[in-house]
C-alpha cells in the first residue's frame, strides 16, 4: 500500500513567517494533497466487506466484461499483503480466459532485495512462457513495482493498470495513512541508491497505463494516484475503498476492458452507458 520512496529534505524554513504561509501579494496556489480523512481510514475494513458483497451482486453483469485474447497477466500485491489478497482478481481475470499468475514471493515487505531480483525475472519468465508481452496489473505498493518493471523492461509488457497507486506522491509523511508501517520495514528494504526517487517514480512510463483511484481511497491520498492524461495514459475514477480495489465490480469491468485492447493499438476507456454512472468522471 505505499511505494518507493527517497523522503525529500525540507528547505529552511523563514523564521520571520509561519511554517507554509505564503509572502505578501503571493497567490495562494492549489491545495496540496493530504492523507486521506481518519473517518475514511477508520472505515476501511467496513467498506472493504461492502465492495466484497458488491461483487456478488455484480457477478451477472460482470460475466458481460470484454473478452481479449488471453494473454499473460502478472498481478503484484501491495504493502503486507500476498498473493492471497489478489485471488478474486485473479480469478475473474483466469475466468475470462487470460494467464494469469501471482508474483510468487510471498508477502510484500517492500522494496528488498529479494522482490527488486525477483520481479524482473517472474516478468521474463511468464512473458516467455505465454510467447509475448504481459500485462502488468499493480495494487498500491504492487502498481509501483509494475511501473518500474515496465519502464526498465518495456519489450516484455504490454500495459501497466495501477489500482490506488501512488507513484505521484512527494510527501509519504503528509500523504499516507501507512507510511509508518512502512518505515518500520525499511531495515529490510534495499539500498536508497538503488530506488527511484519521488521524481523518477512519477514521470510517465512507456507502454500504455491505466491509473485506478478512488476518492473513498482511506490509505493513500487520492490525488497522488494520477498523473497529465496523454495519448498513452488516463487516469479511471471508481468508487471503493482502498482495501477493495481487488473485488470491486467498476474496477474488475475496467480491468477486462483494458486487457481486451488488442496489441499495439490504443482505445480510451468509454464504459456503456448503462455503466456510467460507476465511474464518475466518464459521464
């Protein structure tokens, strides 16, 4: 649920002017991105077991999901979690007809050494398996390590889909409800030198991307989930909670929508109309 990160340091600060205020006749610029809300965080398990019975509600229109041609699809879970929180996904995706696999490398720790050499050949090994490109479908910390993988080895994926993803964060101090937990597992995490920075993380990839988020998102501030839609990028939004991104029915319709996109060729996502209103910014 967090991301890799190089925590920037502060400049000094003016002793004369309180900490974040702006000069005389300086405009005030947009708000910066906070943590989610303590009522949104506090909820999440409540939520979570809503967009979980959703899914049973959902399940008939979801069978309706577009069919592409079965390619390989490598899921990657978030901070703490394994394989076994991706099984619904992963199921749905397998139902459809595409080969898809776990990461294999059991619960995620964060950046160690052990996952930063393990990724790029679970990407290698199920790409020459399935004889072509994967598709790379990241949760939270998982959708980092997906961005990653496909800007060093972008021959062997074909998309990358990030759910509640926040490559586009500066601050994890201000912008994350788990960023604790996740500086008490960095004795564990692999060299700084060997991460990308906060900068490096949020420039764009070079396969197509799709960015999943979620306002309800109670973990990890929404805003840092995105970045400028281009010809190759476009942010999706859906309404879940963070912990529910893998079981919710709006998301899992995006994601067999996105697979199907043939190769090579590049359609924005429209969802039918009767689907609209679950994705509120493609009324």
């Amino acid at each position: 649920m967090i991301y890799f990160v190089r925590r920037p340091t502060p400049g000094p600060a003016d002793p004369k002017e309180p900490r974040g205020a702006k000069g005389p006749g300086v405009a005030k610029g947009p708000e910066e991105p906070q943590a989610p809300s303590a009522g949104l965080f506090l909820t999440e398990p409540v939520r979570g077991l809503v967009d979980l019975a959703a899914l049973l509600v959902a399940a008939p229109w979801l069978a309706t999901a577009p069919r592409g041609d079965g390619h390989g699809v490598l899921v990657l879970p978030g901070l703490l979690a394994s394989d076994t929180s991706t099984l619904p996904l992963r199921g749905y995706l397998g139902w459809l007809g595409y080969d898809v696999r776990g990461w294999d490398l059991g619960r995620n720790r964060g950046p160690t050494e052990e996952v930063l050499a393990g990724m790029p050949r679970a990407l290698l090994a199920h790409a020459r398996r399935t004889g072509g490109p994967v598709s790379l479908v990241g949760w939270s910390l998982g959708g980092i390590y997906a961005r990653e993988l496909a800007r060093r080895d972008a021959k062997h994926v074909r998309q990358v889909i990030t759910l509640g993803s926040p490559f586009a964060m500066q601050d994890p101090g201000r912008q994350s409800r788990v960023d604790g937990p996740y500086r008490r597992l960095s004795h564990l995490h692999a060299d700084r030198a060997r991460l990308p920075t906060p900068k490096d993380r949020a420039r764009p990839i070079g396969v197509p991307s799709t960015s999943v988020y979620s306002r309800l998102d109670g973990v990890v501030s929404w805003q840092a989930c995105r970045e400028p839609e281009s010809h190759n990028h476009q942010n999706v939004e859906v309404r879940c909670s963070h912990i529910g991104f893998g079981v919710d029915p709006a998301t899992l319709w995006l994601i067999a929508d996105r697979l199907a996109v043939p190769r090579d060729q590049h359609r924005p996502f429209r969802p039918p109309p009767l689907l609209r209103p679950v994705y509120p910014d493609r009324r």
